[in-house]
C-alpha cells in the first residue's frame, strides 16, 4: 500500500515534468518563506515600477496588508483583476518616487510572459494560537508566489473525506489566513478518488466536485486529475477563467467540469475549429438545474477574447426581467473586468452595438425588435443603422426556445446579413424530432434546426450520478375515482374545477407539507424548505389562494392546519401569488381586485408596501424571499412557505432550498414538464434527497408524461432519475429492520465482543437499516406507521443499537484502518457514513451561524437590522442548543449578547472565527483549571487532550504515564501531603475521563 508521502512525491513528479511548467520549490519551508518569495517574483516582475529602488519593510507591510483579507471571498474579489490583470498600488517611502501600481498576476499571460508557477509542499504554518498544534499542508500550488490551489491527500486507507475535514479543521483554526487567504479552491484525494472544491469559509460536502471528461466520464485516479486539471495552463485557467463570484452569497464559485468543457466547445466553435477555420453556431444541452445561467455568461464573458467578435450580446425574452436570470447575471457580472451593459431602448441599443469597446449587452428580444422598426421608420439615423449592418456579434441565449422562436431569430438573421452572426443556445431540454414544433414553412422545428449542433451535452443521468442535481420522487394522488375515464377531459375538468375537489387539494398540501417541506424535522434542522404549487389559469390560481386565506384565518369549516404542523410552525403556511406582468395585463378587473387583496396580505405579513403600480417589484421580492439567499431572508419570520403561480417561476428559477412542486393541472409537453419539476431537485443539504413532485389531476396521464419525457431526456435512463416508490423502499426498511432487529437483548456474544467480520456486517446492517429508515420518513405514507408497534422498534433500542454502533465502528476503524484499503464495494460497509435519524443535536449550529452572521454590519450590505421576532428567532435556537450542549451554548450566547449590544464592534468580522477563538480561550482555561487543581504539567496535560479515545480505557491513553509521572506527583505532594500516588493516578483517570466527556468534548461537537 502506498503511503501518503509517497502519494504526495507521486503528485509532485507529475507536476513538475514533461510540460506542466510547474517548478517544485523545496526550500520554501514556513510562511516567511512564501512572504520572501512572494517579494522577490514581485520585484523581478516590476523592474521599471520600482525604478531600481527595491521595497522597504514598510512598503512590504502595506503591500501585505493588502494581500491578506478576511475571507477567501473578498481575496478573490481582489484576484478578478481589471482586464484580466491583478494590480496593486502603494505610495512609496520616499514621496519622490509617487505612486507604484505592481501587477500581481496577469491573466492575460497564462503559461507565458512573467507568470510564475511553484509547488511548495510540508509548509509549516504559524500557529494563530499557543493551543495550537503544530500543521502542515501537504500540497499548494502557486502563480506568482501566491497560493491558489492548496491539495490535501490521504492514503488508500482512508476517505477523501478526512482530508476534506482536515481542511476544514485548518480554516476552522484559522491556517488559511495570512498569505494563504488568496487560496481559490481545494483538491481532496486518496489517490484513487479524487475531487476539488471552491474555497470559503464554511465548506459544504455536497459541493465536493468529480472532474469528468468531454464524454462525462469520471476521472477520479490523482495523477490523471492532475494531468486534466492541474497542469499548466489548465490550472491558471482554472483559476482565472473558470471562477464566479456569487455577489449575493458571498462566495466563490469554481465551475464543474461540464460547464468547463461547454465553455471550452464554444470558444472551438466560434474560432472554427475542425471546420476549416469557418466559425460556427451550435447549442449546449445541460440538464436544468446544473447552473446554464452561469455558463452561458461565462461564455459571454469568453467570447469577447476573440479578434472577430465586437459585441457578445444576451438576449433574454422581456419576461424574464423579474426573473432571476437576469439577477444572476448582474450578481456575477458585479466582480468581473467586462462591462456588462442594460439597455434603456432601441436607440440606445444601436448606440452601444457600433460603439468601439467591447462589451457584453443584455438585452431582449423584443427590444431587437423594436430596433428594426424603427430602422424601418427613422429617416434621420441612416448612417447609424448603415454601420449597424457590418457589427459582427455573437448571440447568447438562455433558455433559448422561450427566448428566441423560429421567426424572430430568422427576423435578426436577416438584417445581420453582411456579418452573420454566431448563436449559442443554452437548453435543459432541448426540442428533438420525438417533440418537434408544428410545421411552419421552412421554420426551424428541432433545437438543432434553429441553432446548430449540440456542442457538449450534460444530461439529467449524468448530473445525478455527479450529485450535482437531484433525482425526483413522484406522487400521483387523485380525488377521482381510479375507474375514471381520463380521456373524457371535459368531466374530468370540470370535477377538477369543482371546490370539492380544490377543497381536498389544499387538505391534501397541508397534510403532505408536514413530510414534503420538512417540516418534521426542523427541531434537528433549524428550519423547513418551500414550495411552489402551480395551477391551470389565473383565475383558478386566485380561487386557492382564497381558499388558503380562509383556513389560515380559520374561517374554513371544513379545513384546519394539522396540529402537528402547528406545533413546530404556529405561523404555517406563509403563502403568495405571483404571476408574470404580462399574465396579470391580460386580466379583468375582477383580477386586479384580487390581486389588490393578495397584495396587501403580503404588505401585511413582511411589512411591506407594494402597490399594483410595483408589481415587477413584487414579483422580485418574492423570488427573493423564496430563494432565501440573501440574508435578510434566512429568518423564519421573512420566509414563504408556498407561493402559487400557474407558469411563472416554472423556468429559470433556482431556489435550491424549495423541495417541492404541487400540481393542480393537466400535464404538460415534455420539455415544460422537465423544466417545472427541475424547480426542486437543486442540491441544498444531506436531508433533501430527492425533488418532490406531487401531482393532484389526471394520474395516470402524468404517470405516461413523466416516463415519456424522463426517457426522453436521460437517453433512455429514466429509472435513474426516479425515486424508488413507497413499496419499494418500504420493502427496503422491512428487509433492514428485521436484520436489525435480531440484536435485541444482545443474545450470544455482545456484537461490540464478537469477531471483526461479525461486527462489519453489523455495521453494513445498521446503516441500511439507517439509510432505509431516512428514506420512508420522505413519504407521506410514513405518517401511518408506528415503529414500536408495527416493528417492535422502540425508541430506547434504536438509541442503544445507534450508541453500539458508534463504539463497533470506532472498534472495526482501528483494527483495518491500517491495511485495508477504502472500498465502495456493495457488500462492506461506508466508513463516512453519517448516522441521519438519531444522535444529532436539536438544533443545527452551522445554522445558527449564519443566522448570526446576517446580523452583523459589513461594506458589502446596505441593512443588517433585524426585527424583534428575529432576534428572538436567535434567541430560541440558542436556548435550544442549550439543551443538549450547555457549554457551546454559553460561548455562543455571549458572543451573541455582545453582537446586539454593539453591531458596529464586528464589522466585517466571521461569526465562525470569533466563536473558535472564544472556544480555544474556553479550553485553554479549563485545561489550566483542571492542571493546577491535580498539579499537572500543563503541556503534558493538553498533549493526553488532543489524542483522547473515550473509548480506551484510562490508563492506555496516549501520553498518560508522562502525565502521571513520579516526577510530577513530587511536586504536587508538597501541597497534598495526605494523599498517597495511586491514591492520586485514579483520581486524575476518573477525572479526565469525566474533565473530558463533560467540559472538552461539548466545545468540539458542533456537528
């Protein structure tokens, strides 16, 4: 078995030969050393900025305290550069020489000119803290002597995901300040499994990314990642041209492979690779959900490097401008060195497209459009539209058949006639021969038809097997019997369009919110998700909506909240209406009536002021607060639950926190069909498992339309796309409880004594048994199952099977983790697996976290105040944790206190990093207490601390005998003359066991 320095000298030599163009700098051994280093490539760059005058300290100290930020965000803020290049400018000493303004790094030069590339390995990083242990990175790569890609390995003994925690245990000890903060992203690996990982402060597992190839294949081998991702000028690229920032979010985003390989065939096909130098037009077919939007303007960003191409132009339809399309086009744009560019109207629009800088233009359609008529009309600018005629454009669309049909594009086609230009679609669901458009004359009726090849694809089966999207559970329920003729639509719609019927749908969403949005368990997660149900027409849209304010005022006989519900969420549900302006344009005043009512309900609930003069406004906030991504909705008091629409917010909406689609309508064709259900199945954290799709008419049309189209955009892999349903899985957890089941009352031999392959089968039982159990609690059908009586599962054996679990697995991790190899083998069981039903803390610290980090004042935000309900909000989460972590609880609320007492104190401060370092001073005094009340060496003391096994007995702890020296008892004997040495030894054992598990162990548990 290769050791990991072997490994990593393995990773070193594939780097540093052939052509990689990486130079390995073994004599770069600290921090100082990296700082000197970084000195001396600046200043061998900068020869005419510095007029032969080298740095003084000073400046070195002003040029680092530009250089270090507080978070791996604002670093990278400062590494997007202006046109391509990273600049920084200090004002000398001596005031004769002025100004320097250095180029850091130039990302026009990859693999060329002044650009530097080093690999540093075994770097010793400052201890922030006096508590702290020694560390070491294993391996970081540099551009111009800065860190940007830092590589943590482990052997084929053990998970990546080790060396992911190691990494985050480094930021959680602040490692990565310092010079280290300009780090992009990270590589975690075991050699044969292999994956990266944006930057930031609080790394999320489910964003830990496989590289795969132009055919989506995985490529998981070190070296072979190496080869495809971290040679030169791969790397660079990486770092230069394949991040986003998420202006919003506040972090750093590092494209997945698929995105790389569809912005890399676009850049081929518009310099006319292996087409004779011809450029030409073609389209991208990703899966929605697996982040288009941020490709597209990527490829926008790109196509600009080109000589041939004046303006990149993305054209979206007029109706997308409440969406979030377009926002997230701006939130990227906010940190990028192109211009991105609005425009006001026509006039403006050919002002900006024969102007000389290159630009990227965001426009609609409809205003191309207007442009040609007014070409067609306006006498006075023929010279403008004249020199209209020789721009040579390239047109990217999102969603490019609702934003661009057939006859529009050949409209634009043909006043581009002397250039034409280039189109680059983007689809999720493209338009093949099995569902072609109508024939119209020569139109266009396929996607290829319209736009050209598809020039990388990126399906729904590729995406779940990458866990970059989510599959669906689907739940066909019907209040009509089963026997009804669905192809009698006219009775069939007007049963669906009867109050009985919409009565016992709204029933029927309260009762299935309770599992569907999680509801269930938000005491464990700190909060619930969202969903949108969509209807058939606006009027039926307002009708439930009406239906929803009566029983939530209590003022329906027949419907009432569960009280279970009720009890978790007294306010549930917090529900909208929202449609599109040109939706509610077309209606009655009868409709903009309701739509008053409906407005000033939602003014009511959030404080709000919206008016009908505001509805673009509105229609924004409410994807805001559905999303949730900005902080000022995080809080359950700024929080939707349901928002009902009949087709806005179906496409182009990304909201990975909303978990379901409810359905009160016919089915769709198949590619609006994909496109509503892709509303729910965005990664978001380990407890959603699949997007929820409930369908409430036509139940076996839909089952037909779901099959259909899910063959038809996973290539015939639609079962891969779909949940198990509740007879499959509950057949899975029949199987599991009863091989659980066996191991009550412990016959025989206790399984924590019995033979290793006893209790790795054990292990493998339990957490199906686990696995099986998450999976049926998702269902509605769960809520009529009993554990105890229906499985004779009660709880007090399910919490000692779990403690016998975590004592086995520590018990198996000992004797193999040494000489047997990670597997993903069916039959063994996962070593980081983590437990989903039991053992976990009431309340979820991560989140309370963040709940406090919105609160605290930054440059970056324009309000942090928070209401009263939200504070308590806080307040309650705090009291909670409480109850199961007393100690974390206490330095949390005192932090808590001193952030409301003075906000302005913490500016720009991470919640995280202030709460570590009040929990290493926690530490570090209870250590200092317990050693001087039992005479111990104090760093003897902390040693036993950081290699303590409660599950080893206490006199084989790590360090103990040098503890519990003769030595040591001589010096605390002068004091305690009555107590003898053994009298002392098993005081101390008992009381560290105790000192440990009560005081030390509460401070580290924040899981």
């Amino acid at each position: 078995m290769e050791q990991e320095n072997v490994l990593e000298q393995n990773l070193i030599d594939q780097l540093t030969h052939g052509e990689s163009q990486w130079t390995l700098r073994d004599d770069i051994k600290n921090e100082d050393d990296l700082w000197n280093n970084f000195f001396e490539i600046l200043s061998r760059s900068n020869k005419d900025v510095l007029k032969d005058v080298p740095l003084t300290d000073n400046e070195k100290a002003i040029i680092k305290s530009k250089i270090i930020h507080p978070t791996f965000y604002k670093s990278a803020e400062w590494l997007a550069g202006v046109n391509g290049e990273v600049r920084l400018q200090i004002q000398r000493d001596n005031t004769q020489l002025g100004t320097a303004d250095f180029i850091v790094i130039n990302n026009n030069n990859i693999a060329g000119g002044n650009s530097v590339y080093e690999v540093v390995h075994q770097i010793q990083f400052h201890k922030r803290r006096e508590i702290d242990r020694n560390r070491r990175g294993d391996v970081t790569l540099l551009i111009n002597g800065l860190p940007m890609i830092h590589i943590e390995l482990k052997n084929r003994t053990h998970s990546p995901k080790e060396a992911f925690n190691q990494i985050q245990k480094y930021i959680d000890e602040q490692m990565f300040n310092g010079i280290f903060s300009t780090l992009q992203f990270f590589v975690v690996t075991n050699g044969s499994y292999t994956q990266y990982i944006a930057a930031g402060q609080q790394l999320k597992e489910k964003f830990l990314t496989t590289w795969v190839d132009k055919e989506n294949k995985p490529v998981q081998n070190y070296l072979e990642f190496a080869k495809d991702v971290l040679s030169i000028p791969a790397a660079h690229n990486m770092v230069a041209n394949y991040i986003a920032l998420d202006s919003t979010q506040r972090s750093i985003i590092v494209l997945r492979p698929y995105q790389i390989h569809a912005i890399q065939a676009i850049f081929d096909a518009s310099y006319g690779k292996d087409n004779k130098d011809q450029p030409y037009s073609g389209f991208v077919w990703h899966t929605t959900g697996s982040g288009k939007t941020l490709t597209s303007y990527k490829v926008a960003h790109n196509l600009l490097k080109i000589p041939s191409i004046q303006k990149t132009i993305f054209l979206i339809d007029r109706n997308d401008l409440d969406t979030q399309t377009t926002q997230a086009f701006e939130t990227y744009a906010q940190n990028d060195s192109i211009d991105v560019e609005g425009t006001e109207n026509s006039y403006s629009l050919a002002r900006k497209l024969v102007s000389s800088d290159k630009r990227v233009i965001v426009t609609t359609r409809q205003k191309m459009q207007a442009l040609f008529k007014r070409i067609a009309q306006d006498q006075e600018q023929k010279r403008l539209y004249r020199k209209l005629k020789d721009v040579k454009l390239a047109f990217i669309v999102d969603e490019c058949h609702r934003a661009v049909s057939p006859d529009q594009k050949n409209e634009i086609d043909a006043f581009f006639t002397k250039n034409p230009p280039l189109w680059y679609g983007f689809t999720g669901t493209p338009i093949f021969a099995e569902n072609a458009r109508e024939a119209k004359g020569n139109n266009a009726r396929t996607t290829e038809q319209q736009y050209g090849k598809c020039l990388h694809k990126y399906t729904i089966k590729d995406a779940i097997r990458d866990k970059a999207v989510l599959g669906f559970q689907v739940e066909e329920e019907s209040n009509v019997s089963e026997d009804a003729d669905e192809s009698d639509t006219d009775a069939r719609n007007k049963e669906y369009a009867s109050l009985s019927h919409m009565k016992a749908v709204v029933k029927r969403i309260l009762n299935n919110s309770y599992r569907k949005l999680g509801i269930y368990n938000k005491d464990n997660r700190g909060y619930t998700y969202d969903a949108i149900f969509t209807t058939s027409s606006i009027k039926q849209a307002q009708k439930y909506y009406r239906i929803f304010r009566d029983v939530i005022n209590d003022k329906d006989p027949d419907i009432k909240i569960p009280n279970r519900i009720k009890k978790v969420l007294p306010d549930f549900p917090k529900i909208a209406i929202t449609y599109s302006i040109g939706e509610n344009g077309d209606g009655d005043e009868a409709n903009q009536n309701e739509m008053k009512q409906s407005l000033e309900d939602y003014n009511k609930m959030f404080n709000t002021h919206y008016s009908m003069a505001e509805l673009g406004a509105y229609n924004t906030n409410v994807n805001d607060r559905l999303a949730r991504k900005k902080d000022e909705f995080k809080p359950r008091s700024q929080q939707l639950d349901i928002v009902i629409v009949v087709d806005r917010l179906l496409t182009g909406f990304d909201a990975p926190c909303l978990s379901t689609l409810f359905l009160d309508r016919a089915p769709m064709p198949y590619k609006d069909l994909i496109q509503a259900f892709s509303r729910t199945n965005r990664i978001f954290d380990r407890d959603k498992r699949y997007g929820q799709i409930v369908t409430y008419q036509y139940p076996k049309k839909y089952k037909e339309s779901i099959n259909g189209a899910l063959m038809l955009y996973t290539e015939g892999s639609e079962k891969q796309a779909l949940a198990p349903t509740w007879d499959e899985s509950i057949l899975q957890f029949n199987n599991a409880a009863k091989k659980i089941i066996k191991y009550q009352g412990d016959q025989g031999i206790p399984i924590t004594e019995a033979p290793l392959d006893d209790q790795k089968r054990f292990l493998k039982e339990y957490q199906d048994f686990d696995k099986s159990l998450g999976a049926i609690k998702t269902y509605n059908e769960f809520n009529n199952i009993d554990l105890e009586k229906d499985y004779d599962l009660d709880p007090m054996f399910i919490e000692d099977t779990r403690a016998t679990y975590e004592v086995v697995k520590e018990k198996v991790r000992e004797a193999t983790g040494k000489d047997k190899p990670a597997t993903e083998d069916d039959d063994q069981f996962d070593p980081d697996y983590e437990l989903e039903n039991t053992g976990r803390q009431e309340i979820n610290y991560a989140y309370i976290v963040q709940l406090i980090q919105a609160y605290i004042p930054s440059d970056d935000k324009e309000n942090n105040k928070r209401t009263k309900a939200e504070v308590k909000e806080i307040d309650d989460y705090i009291e909670n944790l409480g109850k199961n972590n007393k100690s974390l609880a206490d330095i949390v609320n005192n932090l808590w206190f001193q952030i409301k007492f003075d906000p302005e104190k913490f500016r720009n401060k991470q919640v995280n990093e202030l709460l570590q370092n009040m929990i290493d001073d926690a530490r570090e005094d209870l250590i200092k207490k317990f050693a001087d009340e039992n005479g111990l060496n104090i760093d003897n003391l902390k040693f036993v601390i950081r290699h303590y096994d409660p599950n080893e007995v206490d006199h084989q702890q790590t360090g103990i005998n040098a503890l519990l020296s003769f030595k040591v008892f001589s010096e605390f004997r002068k004091t305690h003359p009555d107590m003898n040495m053994l009298q002392w030894k098993k005081k101390v054992r008992l009381g560290l066991n105790k000192f440990y598990q009560d005081q030390i162990s509460p401070l580290e548990n924040k899981d």
